[in-house]
C-alpha cells in the first residue's frame, strides 16, 4: 500500500459508502463527512433498488455483473427475481432470452433471469455499521492551494489543512455540481428528475420487476410484498442545483395507468423526487480529477449507482492506494473529452 496519508470521502451515499468498506479491507486510513444528519436524504435512499445487468455498454454492464457478485455475497436485503423488460428496441445481447407476458397481460417483454432487487435502505445501514464512523451533518467545501492541489477542506467553519500524503474523494451525489464548481473542474454533469413512487401492493404481487423501457416506468414489490415501488419521470434536464419542489403527478399517472392499471392513484403510499446527475456519454466519473493531483471523483452515476458502485468501488481504492490495478477505471476519467 503506498498511500499512508487519509483519505477524505466527501458524501456517504452508495458511492461514498462502498469505497470507504473497500477502503476498510485494505486497511487504509478514511474520513466520511455527511452534510445531512443522516444518510440516504437523496438518491442513495430514494431509488427503486433494482440491479440492472442488461446494458448496452459492455464496460458498465462488467461492473454491474461484478456488484451482482457482491450483493449476492454480502447483502441480506438482495432478492434474485429476474426482470421482464420490454426495451425501446430489441438490440441487447440477452435477445434470445425468453419472453413472458408483464402482469397486466397487455404485452410481453423479455425475461432476464439473473436480475434482481434490494432494498436501498437497508443496503445504506449495513454500509453504515460497516464503515465505522460518519461525520454527520458536515458540508464540505474544497480550498484550492496552488491550482495544482487541495490545500484543505471546510467542514462547517471547520477548516481542515492536508498534509502531502493525504487525497479528497468526491462522493457528494448530486452536491458534486456545486464543488466542482469550487474547484474550476470540467465535469459535464446533466441532472435529471426521477420520481419514486411507493403504492400500496393490492395486487399482492410477487414477482419480478417489470420494467416498460419506452413508458420509462418500471416497479417491483417491496417493503416484505406490501407495497409496490414504481418510479417514472422524463429524461428531461432540470437545474443541478435548483430546489426540487415540483412533480408532475399527473403525467406519471396518466403512464402508470396506461401502462400498469394497478398502480392507482388512490393506492398511493408516499413519493420521494431527486435527481440523478449523468456526463453527457453516460458513464460515471471515476478517478483523478484532470488538474488537481489530490482530488478524485466518484461521482454521475446516472440511474446505475446501486447497480455499479460495489463494483467499482474496489478499484478506485487500488487507484487511491497507488495500486496499478485500477486500469479498468480509465473510460471512467473525470478529464476525458465527451
Ligand atoms: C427515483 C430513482 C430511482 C433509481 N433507481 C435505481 C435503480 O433501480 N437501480 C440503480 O442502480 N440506480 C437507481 N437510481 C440511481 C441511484 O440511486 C444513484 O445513482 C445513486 O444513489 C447515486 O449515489 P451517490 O452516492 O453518488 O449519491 P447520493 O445518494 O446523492 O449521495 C451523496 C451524498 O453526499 C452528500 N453530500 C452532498 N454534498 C456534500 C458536501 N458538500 N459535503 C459532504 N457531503 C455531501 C449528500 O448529502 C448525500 O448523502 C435511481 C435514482 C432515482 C432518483
């Protein structure tokens, strides 16, 4: 191990969090700082917890097949169920997997076996008893020294000075468009809104997740098969760091009962709104930040963070280790051109 300095995690959301338990096995020195007094106040605690292995990228598709290994090893709340899809276009690899009808018997999707779902939460509070301790209710700020490093970080009016062996992560989920703005770095990051919807499960369904691709609305049951967890928004852009305080319901609605009669108005539970934050060619920024030498980012993981980030997180700890083994992170480099 080469790096003896601390590694500072800014955010504890799924991103923050597996690189810390990563972090952890190797033995490395880490801090988490947490702005909010919790975790999952965002889109960590707020998603519908699929595990997605279809992608027609071949390099997110490899990390999300190895966080499948990890969720089955490791993660109590993992439910291997399978996914009914039924894609925009049918050009995935898995084409020649069977299909089978969704449950409202409208149309038929492709069955993809080796899918399955996890309960955000209660990945997040495993994570949090596996890490150790979390600076909570910490808002972090970026100090840049000599345009080529962080000089320190400011925890509240806290400010922290880094010693030379010591590097920042950025794992601060939506919160990263405000400091990468701190520290002058490019990063192309386009924010979304995406709605969580929890309806109560009058169905009683069990199955798989049903996901409509072209109605962009997929659910699965949840919550011990008591409620059925829906999400829908449109792939349009919102302001990264506007107040999210309006939700068109009623357009989701009109999809939802459209496409999936059972999700009712009336049998709604609660809905939670944020945004997923994606670079402009989908994948993640992962790794040295293009400038500074003792900043990395781990952030922009789009719709896919439960789905890649266990699988990611082991190699951005080999890079922050000074480990050569962390090559398979280069299509995910903050400074690349899009
Ligand atoms: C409705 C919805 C459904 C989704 N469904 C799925 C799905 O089924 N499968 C899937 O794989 N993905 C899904 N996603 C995407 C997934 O939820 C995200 O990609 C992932 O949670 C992002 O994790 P994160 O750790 O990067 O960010 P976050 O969860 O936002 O965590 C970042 C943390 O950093 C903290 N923070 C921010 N700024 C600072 C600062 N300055 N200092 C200190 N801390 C800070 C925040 O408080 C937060 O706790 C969905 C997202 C949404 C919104």
């Amino acid at each position: 191990m080469l790096n003896a300095g601390v590694i500072y995690i800014l955010g504890a959301g799924i991103a923050g969090l597996t690189l810390a338990e990563a972090l952890r096995e190797k033995k490395a020195q880490y801090k988490i700082f947490e702005k909010e007094g919790q975790v999952g106040v965002y889109a960590s605690g707020k998603n519908a917890g699929m595990l997605r292995t279809y992608d027609t990228d071949t390099v997110l598709k490899a990390f999300t097949l190895k966080s499948l290994e990890y969720y089955r090893s490791k993660e109590p709340s993992y439910v291997e169920c399978g996914m009914i899809l039924k894609p925009w276009e049918i050009d995935y690899e898995e084409k020649a997997v069977a299909e089978r009808a969704f449950s409202h018997n409208r149309f038929k999707g492709l069955f993809l076996p080796h899918n399955g779902i996890l309960e955000p939460k209660d990945v997040l509070a495993r994570l949090v008893t596996t890490v150790g301790s979390i600076e909570y209710n910490s808002p972090t700020q970026l100090i840049v020294g000599d345009k080529k490093n962080i000089a320190a970080i400011k925890v509240v009016d806290k400010e922290i000075q880094l010693e030379k062996e010591d590097v920042v992560v950025v794992a601060a989920g939506e919160g990263a468009v405000a400091l990468s703005h701190e520290t002058n770095s490019v990063l192309e990051l386009v924010a979304y809104r995406r709605t969580l919807y929890e309806f109560e499960n009058t169905t009683k369904q069990n199955g798989p997740i049903e996901w409509d691709e072209e109605a962009s609305v997929y659910f699965r049951p949840s919550g011990k098969g008591k409620t059925l967890t829906a999400t829908a928004g449109e792939q349009i852009p919102v302001e990264a760091l506007s107040q999210i305080d309006e939700v068109d319901d009623e357009k989701a609605f009109r999809i939802f009962e459209r496409e999936f009669p059972f999700l009712n108005r009336e049998n709604l539970i609660n809905k939670r709104t944020c945004r997923r934050l994606t670079p402009l060619d989908n994948r993640p920024f992962v790794g040295k930040d293009a400038a500074l030498g003792n900043l990395y980012w781990f952030t922009g993981l789009g719709g896919r963070g439960m789905s890649v980030s266990p699988g990611i997180a082991p190699l951005l700890a080999n890079l922050l280790l000074g480990s050569k083994e962390s090559g398979l992170l280069t299509p995910f480099a903050p400074g690349r051109v899009i």
